[in-house]
C-alpha cells in the first residue's frame, strides 16, 4: 500500500479554505477516500494592449517622421 500524495505550491497554499474528506462517499471495497479542497482564487484582471494596425496607416506621414528623427542621429559608419 502507498499513500497518495497531494502536491500544492507555496503560491496556492495560503488560499486554502477548506480541507477535508467525506468518508461515506469512499467507494466500495478500497482505502481510498475523496478529499475535497476548497481553494479561494480570484482571477486577475487583464487588460488587452492595442496592436498596431499597420492598415491603417499613413504610410507617407511615416515615413516623413522617420527621415526627420533619422537626419538627426549621430551614425558613425554607413550601413
């Protein structure tokens, strides 16, 4: 005969709220028993970051920007 072992992280630990077994509902001709946790989770809310919509946009506004910011870096080799 082995026991079962029941594994729980340290994370988890501290939101139990209930341990216990029913010992009438432990099946016909066995040594096992049903052990039912209660566990207090609460989902964390998650916010969806926006994607870029490379669609819609201004291709030419761009890339007008991108000159502009690039004229002003220091390169100190040509690529």
């Amino acid at each position: 005969m082995r026991p079962d072992n029941v594994f729980m992280s340290a994370l988890l630990h501290s939101s139990i709220v209930k341990c216990m077994t029913i010992l009438e509902e432990q099946p016909a001709r066995t040594d096992h028993l049903p052990i039912v946790t209660m566990v207090n989770l609460v989902p964390e809310m998650w916010t969806e970051t926006l994607k870029p919509n490379y669609r819609q946009e201004n291709w030419e506004e761009f890339r007008e920007t991108l000159v502009s910011r690039l004229v002003g870096l220091d390169a100190k080799e040509e690529i």
